[in-house]
C-alpha cells in the first residue's frame, strides 16, 4: 500500500493531477467459458449450449495478472481463491520500478504495458489503475474481451447481485471491455445556507454548467465569498468537461479526433469565462461549492459534516445536452486479454472479485460493486452510532441518519454518469491549453495543437 501510494504521489506530479478534486477536506464458485475467444470476435462464448464451459475441472491452470503493484486486496484474493480451487495458480506480474516513479519510469510503465497488450503475448488480465493506461487504443486493436458476452451466456451470473448502473454505464464502443471492482463517486457539496439566503433555487437533475455559472453569479459576494468553486485550475475544468464529452471528442468505434470542433472551441471560451467572471479560482480560497470524490460512506459523512456548518449535495453540474445523473468512476478497473488461453478461468477469478465474500474484505478504499456488501456497509454504520452521531479517527464526531444514508443509497443506485480518467489525451489538452487560459494564443490555435498531437498519439 505505501509503494502504491508513493507511485501514485510521483504520478500526481507528472501529470499535474490533484488528490482532491477542488474539495478542501476528502462465495461465488460459479465456473467460467473455456471457449477461446479470438481478438475481434464478438460472438457469444458458447451460443450452441447457452452455458458457460467448466475449465477448471481436472487441470492445472495459471492465470497471470499484470499490475503495477500487488496490493493486499490482490494478494488475500489471491489466497482465498487458490484455496477454493487448488488446480489455479494466480500468478502476478508486476512493473519493477523505484519506490516513487519518475516521469520516464511513468512512460516506460505505459510504454511497456501497451506493448504487451497490442502484442496478443502478455497476460491473462490487467488491472488499470493509478497510472491511466491508453484503453481505447487497446479496444480499437481488439486486445480485450468484451465482458457482455461472457455476462449474457454464464447462466450463473446473476445481475441483480451487483451494482448493474455501474457496469452498465461502464461501457466503452457499447461494450464493457474494462471491469470495475470498485466504484467511486463524484458531487458537489454546497453551503446550504449561503444558498438559502441568497434565496437561489437549485434544479441539479436539470444543472448544466452554465446555469452553474448564474448560481455562481447570483452567490458572489454572500458570506464574503466571491467564488464558487477554489482550488481549481482552469486545465482541471477543461479536463472535466472534456470527460463529460469524451465521446463526443474522441469517438471510440474509429479513433475519430474532433478538437477543431465547435463543441470544443465552446468548452475552452466557457471555462475562460467562468474565471474572467471570478466564478472560479485556481486559488486554495474558500467557496460556496465544493467538488469532491466520495470515496466510501464514512467518506461521504465526513464531507457532508466538514465541508460547510450545513451541507447540501449536488449531482455535478453536466454537459449542455448530456442526461443528468450522479457522476462516477471505477476502482481496480480489470480487463482480459483477447489472446488469453484461459479465458474461462480467467472470467471465473473476477467473478470472483466481485463476490460477497471479497467484497466485504475490510479496510478497502471504494464502494463495492456487490449490492448486499454495500447495503451492509450502511446498515452497519447505523450499528455503530451513538446519539445520532458516528466516532472515527479519520473523520471525527459527525452526523448521522437513516434519511442521511438514504440519501447516499439512491446516490449509488442512480451513477449513471462515468468519470474518464486523467490519460495521455486530457495531459495534451491540460499542456496545450494553457496557453489559451495565459492568453498568449487563440482557442482556435490551441485545438489545432491539441487535434494534431492527440491524432499523432491516437495513431501510434
């Protein structure tokens, strides 16, 4: 865990990311398919049967997993499962570097993990986290498994065991090819207060980032604050809208690269205005909304208590045009090799990540994709509290609720909405854009840069 984290510190520093997103404070033994599926096939695993092949039964099998870093979930997931079925061994592979990555090891990591993959030789499964990794590039070459197909023939897969808006909304080209483990969650905590004197109506179902910018308007200046939102860099802004239009920007199905757009032009002008009208700040200064990552329930109490004497929470404002809903993102993301030869193992083992009894392993960092595990996790939060409050080191004496918790439960249920990770596309565009925020050039020079560099890469 302490390497994990000194690798994810040095990689905050190469590619400018911050910890916290503008916020002050932060037994299943079902078998799998044994049926080879070949890179670009997408044809159901065994559509004869309509069941999933045994390959586990009298063989030994290895299922090698690449990762930067093992970590302890890994490791007693690895344990258990090798106790359950003495015929697999799971076997790791890890990236050797340094204690904290420098910005070459950094690009020699992804450099050598994309070589790996491309190359149809590497491992059975990869786990894609802390450092973003290129997957479209990986789902345009046909390296990963598309999951739906393994999901729609294992008749032992039951949907309605897991978080299935998650998995759902996970999709990439319409297929889930990256699996999350784990989920995080994305909102935005307000000064209830400020807000209610200021007597501002806020439809946050309803809630682009425009009419963010005329709450913004109308808030400036209560409780001698001028801002919005602090500790934001206008390249971080940029950044989330640009996740919230990835698609639209970077299309999948063709590796298609749309900055010379007239959606992007009007990204860049809008987050320039935003900080020309002081609706945001790139400085640490208090604000009347706070953008944050909730990481687990006692996360999410903690915020809820600490960020303002009285918190309201916000679905993240959206892109003009794009559905509302609560903004996500996956945790111990995973994906199979195309050219895996124990594809039906390899399917069994996260399977069994996902189940109640690794779900429910203590001390983990992110909601769990298993429903009973989650709602446990609540129901036991309720156990623990004294008066109507909760006692924890990490987050001290705060609030807590049935209403509270329940608020938290239709937030897990409705994410709808995925956060793209910061990969080498959003780094070109924070690098490039720049420039435009300092007004050294236009924002039709700076989409040219960012269309030819994110084309060069795209066609690497």
């Amino acid at each position: 865990m302490k390497k994990c984290l000194s690798i994810l510190m040095g990689l905050i520093i190469v590619l400018g990311l911050t910890a916290c997103m503008g916020g002050n404070a932060k037994n299943n033994n079902n078998t799998g398919s044994g049926n080879k599926v070949t890179p670009g096939n997408t044809n159901p695993p065994n559509e004869q049967t309509g069941s999933i092949e045994d390959e586990n039964k009298n063989t030994k099998k290895t299922i090698v997993i690449s990762t930067l870093a093992v970590t302890d979930f890994y490791k007693e997931a690895k344990q258990k499962y090798e106790q359950k079925h003495p015929n697999v061994t799971v076997q790791f592979k890890e990236f050797e570097s340094s204690t904290t990555m420098s910005s070459a090891e950094v690009e020699k990591y992804i450099k050598t993990t994309t070589t790996e993959i491309l190359s149809g030789k590497g491992a059975d499964l990869f786990v894609m986290d802390i450092i973003p990794l290129p997957v479209e590039k990986y789902i345009n070459k046909k390296a990963f498994v598309n999951l739906d197909d393994f999901i729609a023939m294992d008749s032992s897969f039951d949907p309605k065991l897991y978080q299935m808006n998650i998995l759902e909304n996970s999709k990439i080209n319409d297929g889930l090819y990256v699996l999350p483990i784990q989920f995080y969650l994305q909102a935005l905590f307000g000064d209830k207060n400020v807000i209610k004197n200021a007597d501002v109506t806020i439809d946050d179902k309803n809630w682009t980032w425009s009419k963010f910018a005329e709450v913004g308007k109308q808030l400036a200046g209560h409780n001698n604050e001028t801002y919005s939102l602090g500790n934001i860099t206008p390249e971080e802004m940029l950044n989330y809208l640009v996740s919230d239009n990835y698609l639209q920007l970077v299309e999948g199905n063709n590796g298609t690269v749309n900055f010379e757009s007239e959606l992007f032009l009007d990204i860049l002008k809008r987050v320039k205005r935003l900080y020309d009208d002081k609706i945001l700040t790139a400085e640490n200064k208090t604000s009347h909304f706070n953008l944050s990552n909730i990481y687990s329930p006692k996360d999410y109490l903690g915020r809820l208590a600490n960020f303002y004497e009285d918190s309201a929470i916000y679905q993240k404002p959206h892109a003009a045009g794009q559905k509302s809903g609560i903004a996500f993102g996956g945790q111990k993301n995973i994906a199979m090799n195309s050219n895996s030869t124990v594809k039906g193992t390899a399917w069994h083992f996260m399977k069994f990540l996902m189940s109640e009894e690794i779900q429910s392993i203590p001390q983990q960092d992110g909601f769990p994709i298993h429903k009973k595990v989650s709602n446990d996790m609540l129901d036991n939060l309720m156990k623990e509290s004294s008066d109507g409050k909760i006692e924890d080191p990490k987050i001290g004496s705060v609030p807590i609720s049935k209403e509270i918790l329940e608020d938290l439960k239709k937030m897990i249920n409705g994410a709808s909405l995925p956060i793209t990770l910061m990969n080498k596309v959003q780094t070109i565009i924070a690098e490039e854009a720049k420039t435009f925020f300092t007004g050294h050039k236009t924002a039709e020079d700076v989409a040219a840069l960012i269309q030819n560099r994110v084309t060069t890469y795209m066609n690497e």
